[in-house]
C-alpha cells in the first residue's frame, strides 16, 4: 500500500471518484465497527461536499445504521447557523436532514454561545459527555471516524501553523478567537486522533506543493501531526496527488 507521511495513500481519479471510494470505504468500515453507538466527526470546507451529497443519495438509505450514529464536528467558524460558511449547517443540508438520524445523534459545535471560549468549553462538555469521561483511553477512541481535509497551509480542522494549540495536550477543544475573517472553535490533537480511522479528504492541483511537503519525513505542517490511536488514510485525488504516487 503505498504510504503518504505515517498514512496509507489511495490516489482516486478525481473529486467524484473520491467521494465514491470514501463512502464505499464508510460502509465497509462501519459494518464492521460492531453494535456500539458510531460516532463520526465530518470535516468543513469545499472537499467533503460531494462525499455529504452522496451518502444523502437513496443507495446509502440502508447502507449504514443511520439512528446508530451520532455526528461530530471537527472544527467550526464561529457563525451563526444560518451563515453559509457554517461547517454543520452544510452538513445538515447535503446529508444530515435528509437521512433517518435521531436530532440528539447530530451534535454540531454551538456557535450562537456568548464567546468562542465558551462555545469551546461546552463542546468539550459534550464531548466528555458522549464519551462517558474525562480523561481519553487509547484503547477506547472517541470517534470511530473523523474526517479532515488539509489547507494549502497545511492547516487541518483550524489547527494553523504557529498556534499554541498544536502543543495542546490536555484540552480536547479550543477557541481561536484572532482568526479572520472569522473566529473559529477546533478540536486539538488529543481528540482528533482518539480515532479508530482519521481519512484526510484532499482534492485539486492546489493540494499538490502541501502533499509533497507533507510526504516529507520529518514535516511539521499541522496536517502532517496527526497521529490517530488508530489508522491514517489519505484519500486523495489525481490531481493532488504527490507526482510519485501511482
Ligand atoms: C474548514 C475546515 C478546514 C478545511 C481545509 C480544506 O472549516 O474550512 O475544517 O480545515 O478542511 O481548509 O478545505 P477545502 O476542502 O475547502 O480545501
């Protein structure tokens, strides 16, 4: 299998083929995660967008054990739900209101809080909640998938270059409240990688130079730090592919 930093690399024809092989991947996975409660934290941004759009298809209505799941988010813009650039509210429209889910499986990052700080302490109760602790086991993960893409920065959730918070090992969310144009609420490194599967999500010719760093030993980039409990995918397009890949 070929690799890419610490994951496994599958380079797929283009965003379409991404999405297909991602969702195929899904449903494997899932079917073979057992009977407990899933819990999957999905991705912002322009990447995962078709992939939403075609589990909401009518093929995947019985694929996957929809009122099992429950739905996270790995990062969000401090806007209210109503702004188009709101990570859950584009999930709900592509995929999540369409699908048989229990509304207390859908547990989006509350951005109507009076502060991001605090909006990120209540996601973190949230999540302390679920997971029925305080303190992640590594032999029981949070999530059994989290998806994340990668900026042309490198950034992945909004963990960006230089941030105190990619030295965060204790609080499993954070504001990041100087962020323009808007202020965002991410999950840091110990609760992405409490993950039985993170799948990056990457897609277009802009992603090549970052992939090719990223497939550096020894890169420092925010993407290239996340080392899951469990294992690493990369899922990326043709496009974006490092030119050594196949
Ligand atoms: C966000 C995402 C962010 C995104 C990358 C890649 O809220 O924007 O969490 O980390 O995954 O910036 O975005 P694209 O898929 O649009 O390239």
């Amino acid at each position: 299998m070929p690799k890419l930093g610490s994951g496994e690399l599958t380079v797929l024809d283009d965003v379409r083929d991404l999405a297909r092989h991602t969702a195929a991947w899904l449903v494997e996975t899932i079917a073979q995660a057992g009977d407990h409660a899933i819990a999957i934290c999905l991705s912002g941004g322009t990447t995962p967008r078709a992939l939403y759009a075609l589990l909401a298809q009518a093929q995947y209505a019985t694929a996957l054990p929809w009122p099992r799941i429950h739905w996270f988010w790995g990062d969000e813009r401090f806007v209210p739900p109503s702004d188009e650039r709101n990570n859950a509210s584009m999930a709900r429209h592509l995929l999540l209101n369409g699908a048989p889910i229990p509304c207390e499986n859908i547990h989006p990052i509350p951005t109507m809080s009076a502060t991001p700080a605090l909006a990120a302490d209540e996601y973190e109760h949230e999540l302390k909640d679920f997971y029925g602790g305080d303190r992640i086991a590594s032999e029981r993960p949070l999530f059994d998938v989290t998806f994340l893409g990668v900026g042309d920065d490198g950034h992945t959730a909004s963990l960006f270059r230089g941030s105190p918070l990619l030295e965060e090992r204790s609080r499993w969310v954070a504001a990041v409240p100087e962020h323009k144009p808007e202020p965002r609420i991410t999950l840091t490194y110990p609760a992405l990688a409490s993950s039985r599967n993170v799948v990056f999500l990457v897609a277009g010719a802009a992603k090549r130079p970052v992939l090719a760093k990223i497939a550096q030993r020894g890169c420092d980039l925010p993407a290239a730090r996340v080392r899951p409990v469990g294992k690493l995918h990369w899922f990326v397009d043709r496009a974006a592919a490092p030119s050594a890949s196949p």
